[in-house]
C-alpha cells in the first residue's frame, strides 16, 4: 500500500486514484453491512467496538511510531505534553463516542438510512465553525442543509410509519455521530498542522482505543471478549477491512486526483451500502426513499464539490 501511495505520478495516475478512491468509499461504506450481521449474531456494541478498536489499533501505532522516528531524524522536536492530551481528547470525540452512538444507532436503522445520515457532517462542520470559531457560512450551505434534510425527512417518514420510536432512536444517536465526527474535524485541523497527520492519527486512535476498552471493562465482563470464531472474523473485517484499509486508499487517491474529484468520489459510499444492503441483507427502498436519497447524496455532492474548489 505505501508503495502505491509513494509512486511518482504517471500518464494513468488519474485512473488508479479514482479506482483507489472508489474502493476506499465502498470498504467504508461495508462497515454497517458487517455490524448488522454482527447484531444478528447477538453481540453488544460496547463488545463489538472494543474488538474493533483492538484489533485496528497495532496498526496505528505501527503508523505512530515511523512518524515519531522520522520526526527525530529529521532533528524535529515531539509535541509538547499539552498537544499530545489535546489529541487524545478530540481523537477520543470522533473515533471512540462518535462510532459509539453510530453503533448504538445501527441497532434501530437501516444500514442505509445510517449511511445517509453520516453523509451530512460536512455541512455541521460549516454550521459548528460557524457558531464556535466565527467562519463564514455561505448561501450554498443553507441550500444543502436545506435539500439533504428534506431528504433525510422522506426517509424517516417512511421509517416512522413502520417502526416508530426506533426509528425516532436510531436516528438520533446516528445524528448524534455526524455532529460529534463533525466537530472532531472542526477540532483536529489546528493539531493536524502542529504534530502532522500521522502522528495525530496514531494518538487519537490510541486514546479512542483506550475509551472504547475501558467502556467495555466497566460494562462487560471479560471473558465477554471470547466471542466466537466467526465474529472474531466480523470484528476484523470491520477494523481492517472497513477502517484501517479504506483510510490507506484514500491516501493514496489524493496523492494522484484533486480535492475535488476526492470529494465527489465519497458520493458512491452511501450508493455502495445501499446496495450492499440490498444483496446481503434483503433491504429494499420505496420510491420515497429512493427520492430522499438522491437529494442527500446530490446536495453533499455538490456542496463538497463546490467547497473544495473554493479552497
């Protein structure tokens, strides 16, 4: 994979990033497809986020420490004591809490109609800069609020009229996740900068790990953690296969296409599970739902096209 990433750029760069891109959006957009079959099976979320958490996290810090030995080769200081806990707190807000309520979510909503609704953080990232850091909020934004929740209210009226309060529940504690993962990004830009990607992905995850595992300890017993065979195979599909890999063909996408093309290509995830949903889980969509959708994925589309242009 790093040598992918690190490939000087060729006649047919663009191709493969769009490619590596694409497989980046699909893999994300599996992980509620596997929880699903995961709850079918019995388990908890504080169980299932706990493995998840464990079993991604030795990758992280594989990760973390290159950064740190490069960061000394290169006669650089490590971060102050200060900006490594600062790390860990926002780290803890967008990769433990906010995947904690989103799996509490999935256990009352469509693993599409979840998709849909993480699919409008960017625009509570406009809306809490707005609010708490004084950045402008343009016209178009309130147009893509505007569309993407009238499509949202499709989808749940639809919802609510068959399975009411969980309906009302999971969409909740799944907004509750857009908004946290939306101001963790608001959060982690400043840290980003100082301690640089790698290094800060390794520290909030490590934070985000140590969170969900003290959960599960406190909650769970621990001879809990000796799931079966097959949803120890669920829980590292979930850590790698829709986590640890996707955040690597992402990477390498934006080392070979714009911003911009990222932006629109993140359009296929909430596409992707739909259909995933559809074959491995029999859920259909209503031409409601179907009408509700498009005005999401349409108007984070064109809002996120729009917003990376203008940087």
């Amino acid at each position: 994979m790093s040598s992918l990433a690190d490939a000087p750029s060729r006649p047919h760069a663009p191709l493969a990033g769009y490619a590596l891109g694409a497989a980046g959006a699909i893999l994300f957009a599996s992980k509620g497809i596997i929880i699903k079959f995961a709850y079918a099976e019995g388990i908890d979320p504080e169980t299932l986020l706990a493995l998840r958490m464990a079993f991604s996290l030795p990758f992280y810090l594989v990760i973390g420490l290159i950064a740190v030995r490069s960061t000394l080769a290169r006669g650089e200081a490590l971060p102050s004591l200060k900006v490594l806990a600062q790390s860990a707190g926002v780290g803890a807000l967008g990769y433990w809490f906010s995947s904690y309520v989103d799996f509490l979510g999935l256990q009352y909503i469509s693993a599409s109609f979840e998709r849909l609704i993480l699919f409008t953080y960017p625009l509570f990232v406009v809306l809490f800069g707005a609010l708490l850091f004084r950045q402008p909020i343009r016209l178009k934004a309130l147009w893509a609020f505007a569309l993407a929740y009238s499509g949202l209210a499709m989808i749940f009226a639809q919802h609510f009229s068959t399975d009411g309060s969980d309906t009302a529940r999971g969409t909740a504690l799944v907004g509750m996740a857009a908004i946290s993962f939306a101001l963790y990004q608001l959060m982690a830009r400043k840290l980003l900068n100082d301690i640089g990607s790698a290094l800060f992905t390794c520290v909030a995850m490590t934070a985000a790990s140590v969170a969900a595992i003290g959960q599960f300890a406190l909650v769970r017993p621990l001879d809990a953690l000796l799931v079966s065979p097959h949803m120890f195979e669920l829980a590292l599909m979930i850590a790698i296969g829709a986590t640890v890999l996707p955040t690597f063909l992402m990477n390498a996408a934006l080392k070979r296409i714009s911003a911009q093309a990222n932006s629109m290509i993140s359009t296929v995830s909430p596409v992707a599970t739909m259909a995933l949903a559809f074959i491995f889980l029999g859920e259909t969509a209503s031409l409601a739902e179907l009408i509700g959708a498009g005005l999401v994925m349409g108007s984070i589309g064109w809002f996120t096209f729009a917003d990376s242009r203008r940087r």
